[in-house]
C-alpha cells in the first residue's frame, strides 16, 4: 500500500477517534514529542505539508531579522502555518550567541524579536535560543520579554549528564533539553531515542533545520524529505497504538500568552550617585532627608563607608509617629530614575543599624504628584554592613519615575551606603558574586566561601588569571578524591546571604571554565538557622573557554529564611569560578 494512503488512514482513524465520545477513565499517551524547525528556511514548508497530512503540528522558530529574505520563509507562509495548527516561536532577530551579548543587546534580541513576530500578526509564547547558547542572564532576559519558556539545543539521549526525556512539568521552562539532529542522524536513531523514552513518558523535542535533500547542498544540518516522511509514519504508528502524543511547545507546557514587552520596557535603570560620595553639601548630590510625622532626626555624611569615603547616617534622637528617610531627590528627571509601568524594580542597599530600618519607594504620576508605592518589612540587625534587597510592587499604570532610600521610624540610628536599582528582572541578589571585593585582603572574596565535603586533597585561590569578568576569579582543584566534594560558594553569614522567599523559584548562575565536569549547587537556611543542601544542576561538561552555567530550583522551602549557591567538583580536575548570580523567579 502506497505510504501517503497508510498516513491517510492513520490520519482519518486519529480524527475519527478525536470525535468519538471520550471515555472516562482515558488517559494522555505516556510520551509527548514535539518536532521543532529552526532558523525559518523556506524548505520548511515541505515539513509542514508532511506533517500536516498525518495531522501532526510542529513549532517553527523564526529569526524576525530574516523573516522574507531569499531562502527564508516568508511571513505569509508563517502564518499560514499557524493558521493550519502549527506553532511560531521567536528564534531572537539576527540570530547570535547570546550568553556573549550584554544585557541591553539581549533585551534587544529577545524583546523586540517578540515584539516584531507579533506586529505581524503571529502568537508567540516560546523562544530557542540561537546555537543553544544562553546564560542566567539570558533566562531572565526572555522571562522579562514575555515569553512563556525556552528551549536548548541539547540534554536528551546525549550520554553522561543527559536524560531520555524532558519532564512535562521541566525544571527549567527557560532551559528546555532537546536532541538536535543533523545530516548523520538515521531513521533509526531517531526511533530509537522515542522507543527508549516511551515506557518512562515524558516529552522528547527533536530539533530540525532544513528539509531536502544532500544534493540540494543545504548544508550539514539537514534532513532528508524521505526520513521525515518515514519518521512522521512511524510516530503516527505509535500514536494510534496509544504510545505517544505530538504536540506544539505551547500545547505542552501551557500558560497565559503575555502582553507584547517592547525591548524599551525593560532597559536599564540608573540610580544616579547611588554610592553617596558626590556633593560637596550637607547631603549627597540627588538625595534628601525628610520624613513625616512627629519626631527629631538629623542626617549626617560620615566617613563609616562600605565603599569609597562617606556614607549617610541617620540619627531619630525622639519619635512619637511618621519617619525620618534618605530617598533620591523628587525632581522631574534628573535625580528621580524613570520607570515602565507595570514593571517591578530591585532595591539594593548597604546598611549598619539596630534600630530597624526599611526600604521604601515612592512613584510620580503622570500628573506630576509623587505617590507612596510601598516599604520592605523592617530589616534584620546588623552590627557590620550588611546588604538588603526589596523588590516594588508593580509600577501603577500612570508611574513615570520612582523614588527610593532607607527609612527610620523608631528612635535608633541606621548608616546607609551603595545604593542601586535594577528592573527586578535582572536583579542580582549576591553581594559580591562579581568575585572583586576583597575589602580584608584575606585572599578571598568578600561574601564567599570555599567548602570541602568528605575526604578530599586540593587546591583553592583567588586568581587574576584572566578571569571571565572584572580582575578577579576563583580557582578550585581537585587533586585525589575518596567522597564528598570541593565547592566555592556565596557565603553563609548572615551580612552576605540574600532573604529567601518561601514559594518562589530562584535562578543560579555561574560562569566557569574546567577540565572536569562541574555542577551549580543551591543551598537555603531554615527557620532554626541550620543550612541544608537544596539543589544541584547534572554535570556541566569540561570546557577550556569561559561558559555560563545555570540551575533553576523549585519552589523554596516553607521555612527557607537565606540562600547560597555556587559551583562544585566532585572527581578530579581544576575550575576556575567567576560572575555568580542569584535571581528570584517567583
């Protein structure tokens, strides 16, 4: 029987089944797979006839910048496959290695790629990143942009480290695993890797490029139109006998489709004189003590500096209601950072005091008043510096600039410094995971920590060896190893650890270079004050040149109190560590 009368009936006996009446007690197929097209070449309309006629729909990711160029899909021919069931994600607008990009190109990529697709008409909810390339950053950057997740190029059916499927709830909607095909991988091979998964469940995602043949000279990421026509064959045989489901990314993972985030929403903020040392007056250039209420204050500059010469202290000698507060200046621009609506901001600060102080933001309307927004709960005591984050409520939709600072509202005093401001997105909640403060000169960086697990011999350094960011870096080794591990990680004390918020997801990154595989290791404090390992990512592989690594958590724990993450080696091998970020998902 010819295969396009097998694939017919296959076809016809699924959409005879879809309108049955459903059974009570069915079930989904155990598998999910999902057939991805990257890059928009045109020969992919030949994917989309293939499958289209077994009823089976794909995800094509399209880069906006080549989108109606020679070769590339044009964008009547994208939406027509939409309108046939297929999926259109975003694949960025001129396709480059991201985790190389600063985060203002990144935003520019990722946002106005989703902001572009849907000016013409495309729904698009899931992004891949070009080469697979990503970083912590990245994932914060395409969850800031409004798409739903992201997919990688590898992690499925690639030996060490890899697993045979996606989880259908996967712990990183931002790092999706996939198993990428190229003009080497044989009908067999890809059979193969969904019959091994099949018994375990959960969701495969092929990657594809083009669609035809070697003698068309359309390079080494092809597949043949007679293996995807076979291969389509096959896993209509195996969705009838009930083995699996081929879904769209969007169809598995699901979710609300976000509002279009042009790439402006989120650019950058800047907290200007954040440090408090410019200003030669009674107060710092673009800061300014006032309060409300009935009480006596009096703010200082002193020299008790975190970093550079002076700070602010503010001394509430009496007190009977309102508060004293040091906040950024309420002009009309040049003191007062502008904001989106809608957008949530990070603040950051470096604090000694006993009496409680909090942070706290105000908002301008459009009409030119300023606005209570909101108050961070009151802050823990601290003898030495200590830096607090508070992230706002969403701006209200009429929010043009914000004013932040610390505030007191009890008699007690509270020394201020190294102020900062980040679009909550974006937000770093480790002190120093930059690696370059060493304020003690100890040869070892500020709020970090280097730990042995277990019986162990090996080697740890502060290292200027050309390290990934700044001028320093972090060097660990594994000499001889019985059990346990070697790990450099943000510290445990209480000054340096970042609050945890029960509940929320967190995102660590690490940017290292190794011999040997590695992995990025969370740990969280409970309630009683005793830390506890949380999470590890699988093993990242070796690699000579500086690449990110990440490790997406679930949800904290409900007495999770602090956090610490880091990069660890369990077997022998030297890694250098560098640029650790912690970012809270929730």
């Amino acid at each position: 029987m010819p295969r396009s009368v097998v694939v017919l009936l296959l076809a016809l006996a699924t959409l005879a089944g879809a309108l049955a009446a459903p059974a009570p007690a069915a079930r989904a197929a155990p598998l999910t797979v999902t057939l991805g097209f990257d890059d928009g070449y045109a020969d992919q309309t030949r994917a989309a006839d293939i499958l289209g006629r077994a009823g089976m729909p794909a995800t094509y990711f399209v880069i906006s910048g080549f989108l109606d160029r020679p070769g590339r899909l044009t964008t009547a021919q994208a939406l027509a496959m939409q309108a046939a069931g297929n999926e259109i994600g975003g694949h960025t607008v001129d396709h480059p290695f991201l985790s190389q990009q600063t985060t203002t190109q990144q935003r520019n990529e990722i946002c106005a790629d989703r902001e572009a697709l849907t000016a013409k008409g495309l729904v698009v909810r899931s992004l891949a990143y070009p080469h697979g390339d990503y970083s912590a950053e990245t994932e914060q950057v395409a969850a800031a942009c409004g798409y739903g997740s992201a997919r990688t190029i590898a992690g499925i059916a690639c030996g060490a480290g890899c697993v045979a499927a996606e989880s259908l709830a996967p712990p990183d909607p931002f790092a999706t695993r996939a198993y990428t095909t190229n003009e080497t991988t044989t009908l067999q091979r890809l059979e193969g890797i969904v019959a091994a998964a099949e018994p375990g469940g959960g969701w495969v995602q092929f990657v594809f490029h083009h669609v035809c043949d070697q003698t068309e000279g359309c390079g080494p990421n092809t597949v043949t139109p007679a293996t995807l026509s076979a291969l389509v064959d096959w896993l209509a045989g195996e969705r009838l006998a009930g083995r699996l489901q081929v879904r769209t990314t969007t169809q598995v993972l699901g979710g609300p489709l976000a509002a279009v985030v042009p790439a402006a929403a989120v650019a950058p903020v800047s907290l200007p004189n954040g440090s408090l040392e410019d200003g030669a007056g009674a107060l710092p250039t673009c800061w300014t003590g006032t309060g409300f209420g009935t009480s006596t204050a009096t703010f200082t500059r002193v020299p008790d500096a975190r970093t550079g010469t002076r700070a602010v202290r503010i001394d509430m000698t009496a007190w009977t209601s309102g508060d004293r507060k040091l906040i950024t200046t309420m002009d009309a621009g040049a003191c007062a950072p502008r904001v989106a609506p809608g957008r949530r901001y990070t603040l950051r600060a470096s604090y000694r005091s006993a009496s409680a102080p909090r942070l706290l933001a105000y908002y301008r309307s459009t009409a030119g008043t300023w606005v209570f927004l909101g108050k961070s709960p009151a802050l823990p005591d601290a003898s030495a510096y200590r830096t607090a984050t508070w992230t706002t409520p969403p701006m209200p939709a009429d929010a043009t600039a914000v004013s932040v600072g610390m505030l007191l509202d009890r008699i007690g005093s509270a020394t201020v410094d190294d102020l900062g401001l980040v679009d909550a997105a974006f937000a770093d909640l480790l002190p120093n995971g930059s690696l370059e403060a060493d304020a003690d000169r100890n040869g070892l960086s500020d709020c970090t920590q280097r730990t042995v697990l277990g019986t162990s011999t090996g080697t740890f350094a502060r290292s200027t060896d050309t390290p990934h960011g700044g001028a320093w870096a972090e060097t660990l080794s594994v000499i001889s190893l019985t059990s346990g591990d070697r790990k450099v990680l943000s510290s445990f004390d209480p000054a340096c650890a970042p609050p945890a918020i029960p509940g929320h997801p967190y995102l660590a990154g690490v940017w290292y270079r190794s011999d040997a595989a590695i992995r990025v290791v969370l740990y969280y404090r409970d309630a009683a004050g005793q830390w506890r390992f949380w999470a590890k990512s699988a093993p990242k592989p070796a690699s000579a040149a500086w690449v990110p690594a990440t490790l997406r958590s679930p949800p904290a724990p409900a007495d999770a109190t602090a956090l610490a993450t880091g990069l660890l080696l369990d077997g022998p091998g030297t890694a250098g560590v560098d640029d650790l970020s912690l970012a809270d998902m929730g």
